[in-house]
C-alpha cells in the first residue's frame, strides 16, 4: 500500500523529493536494491542538502559492494543530517570506519 501511495504521489509530483526517498526505502525492505538506487539517485539530484537521500543511496552502494561510493554518501549524509536524523549519524559513523573511511 505504502509502495502504490508513494508511486502515486510521484505520478502527480515528479519532483517530489520526499516520495522519492520513501519509495527508496520501501524498495530496500523488498531487497529492490537497483529499483531503491534509482529513487535515491533522483533524489539526491532534486534536492542536493536532503540528508536521507544520501544515507539510502550508501545503503545501496554498500549492498551492490561499491563501498567508496558508499562511504562519500554516508559522509554527506553526516554533513546534512538534521536534528531529526541524529540517531542514524553514529550507525552511518560505525560503517564508514568498517569501510576504512
């Protein structure tokens, strides 16, 4: 239901940043990796300081074992991070160092 809302919000609103990442997110629950990569990708073009984009795409990179990519988007991710997103910076911190970044 949640997939078919977000898809839909799209199809009205493109541009919609926010839809994009929680399609993102739900296409990472369904193991989506290519699908969630796509979404986040767009994303982070629409809305360059959006500091969920960049943590959903390193989860990508990281899963399709491109892990410098990975890295470079868990370290925007930190730079943009809001108050709201505190609780994710040190999971994004734990992997970057197990990525040698």
């Amino acid at each position: 239901k949640a997939l078919a809302d977000f898809t839909q919000a799209l199809t009205i609103h493109p541009n919609l940043a926010a839809a994009r990442i929680g399609r993102g997110f739900i296409y990472t629950k369904k193991d989506q990796w290519d699908l969630a990569l796509e979404d986040f990708d767009q994303a982070v073009r629409m809305a360059p300081q959006e500091a969920l984009a960049y943590y959903g795409r390193a989860l990508c990179f990281s899963k399709k074992g491109d892990q410098q990519q990975a890295a470079g988007d868990f370290r925007s991710f930190i730079q943009y991070a809001k108050p709201e997103h505190k609780r994710f910076v040190p999971i994004a911190h734990q992997i970057l160092s197990g990525l040698g970044g």
